[in-house]
C-alpha cells in the first residue's frame, strides 16, 4: 500500500507538471525571452509552436508572407530598401523559417542550438548568383572574376578552395606575379618574367627546370643571372656579354667540326672549360 500511494504522488506531480506546461509554457519550457519583434506573443507560445513539434514554419507564414519580406511590414507598411540586393527569402526552394531562424534570445545566445543557414536551401538559380548576397573578396585573384564561386569554393565552407588555372586566360595565366608573391630566396630575387618557363600550373614544385644539369654556376660563372640571360627570357641565353668573342671568330673557328649553331654554347662546353666536352 505504501509503494502504491508513492506512486500515485508521483504520477499526480507528472499531471501538474505536464497541465502547467500546457498552461504556462512561457515559464515551464521557455528557451529564454524572446526577440523585440515578438515580445508581444511571450504568454502566447502557441502561436508559432504546435504540441508535440515545436515551431511550425506554416504559422510564421501566417504573419510574415515570403514574397512580402523586406517589401511590407507584417503591418502591411513599405519597407526601406537598404540594399539594391534582390530580394532573399524569395530565393528559398521552401518556406522552412526554423532553418535560419529562432525567436528565442536563449537559443541565439549558444553556438551549437542556434539554427545555421544552409546554401541547400535556395533554389539552383541562386547559387550561380554568389553576388547577389555576398561581395567579392577585394585580393587580386577575385577583382576581374566574374560567374559561378561555386567553381573554385564550395557552399558550406568557403576554404579550402579548388582553383583550376586552366580558367584563366593565356593573358593572365603569365601574369602569375598577379596573385602570387614571388619567393624571397636569392635565385628568385633576380627574376622578373614568366613562372610558367620553370613552373608548372597545376603544381608549383617540383619545377621543371635544374640549372646545374645544363651549365653549374660554379667559378668565374656564378653571376647573377641577366649576365648570361637578357631582357627577363631565360629560355635564352649569350655568353658574348663577358667573353672576348664575335659571332664571326667563333663562326670561322668551328667551321673546321662542322658546328652551325653558335647560341647555344652549353651544348658542348659544360663547364668553365676552353675545350668542348661533347654534345647531346
């Protein structure tokens, strides 16, 4: 008997308990007070939640009509555009205000129950028109892109970003110093010019090109490198700058083996050496 009464206490503080919510729901489940706009509705929490789902989407609408947003008050007022923006909320593929929204100043106070937004929200339309909302970034590489982010960014974050090069025209894919600050170290510091002569552009390293495999810049030729390269072009090269020679010495002095090509010295003479060390 005794078991029984206490469970009967206990079932009889459940009635009161689930009787007062019903009543007093603003004081037993409230997640806070809620935001200016709807003070007015705080003894009157079932005017956006229905029992047993909480905030119901249909019943906002019933105030804020989605294609009067930002246009009319829920007064039925104008609004003052402060945007030449399109309008958003017509944009959503589906009324669902619970998504973005919560009236609730105790909800918005905590990180991990405030609602987040999601891009997947919005119909296709809008997601190839990122600068409808967003403003572009002010780096160089953003000034003169114009078209879809999503081709380089993703919706939900921002970074990382994918960027293909193979975008960009032939005009800026060698003008890479553009977006990208050249390297500090000394080989660098003395290059002004194209990357794409050593570099590639999918991947900066490793790059292609290994100035001791042609010639080591070893004695007498460890110079900087517009001695032997002139005008920026490092696909070209002259070792008439320093040396005491004239095309037409070298011309009648190779004749004798046969040797017409007379720019490309390091072909045979691989190093510092007056004698020739072979070909290719």
């Amino acid at each position: 008997m005794k078991l029984r009464g206490s469970l009967l206490v206990i079932a009889a503080n459940l009635c009161a308990l689930v009787a007062l919510a019903f009543v007093y729901p603003h004081l037993m489940v409230s997640a806070g007070p809620l935001v200016r706009g709807h003070e007015k509705l705080t003894t009157d929490c079932f005017a956006c939640h229905v029992v047993g789902r909480g905030a119901e989407p249909s019943l906002c609408i019933h105030c804020h009509q989605v294609d009067r947003i930002g246009v009319l008050t829920t007064a039925g007022s104008p609004v003052i555009q402060r945007s030449s923006r399109p309008l958003f909320h017509s944009q959503l593929v589906a009324p669902d205000c619970m998504k973005c929204h919560t009236d609730h100043l105790g909800l918005q106070g905590d990180a991990k129950l405030r609602p987040r937004f999601s891009h997947e929200m919005l119909r296709p339309i809008a997601l190839e028109r990122c600068e409808s909302c967003h403003a572009a970034p002010p780096s160089a590489i953003h000034v003169d892109r114009r078209g879809n982010c999503g081709q380089c960014h993703g919706f939900n974050v921002w970074k990382p970003a994918v960027f293909d090069h193979a975008r960009l025209s032939d005009a800026d894919q060698a003008r890479c110093h553009s977006c990208h600050k050249a390297p500090l170290d000394s080989l660098h510091r003395q290059l002004i010019g194209n990357c794409g002569q050593c570099h590639a552009l999918p991947h900066w390293k490793p790059a292609t090109f290994d100035h001791d495999r042609s010639w080591p810049l070893d004695g007498a030729h460890n110079v900087s490198c517009v001695t032997c390269h002139v005008a920026g072009d490092y696909r070209r090269y002259t070792c008439y700058g320093c040396h005491d020679h004239s095309p037409d010495e070298m011309r009648a002095k190779h004749a004798e083996e046969g040797i017409q090509e007379l720019a490309a010295c390091v072909r045979c003479h691989r190093s510092a050496s007056s004698e020739g060390e072979g070909g290719d």
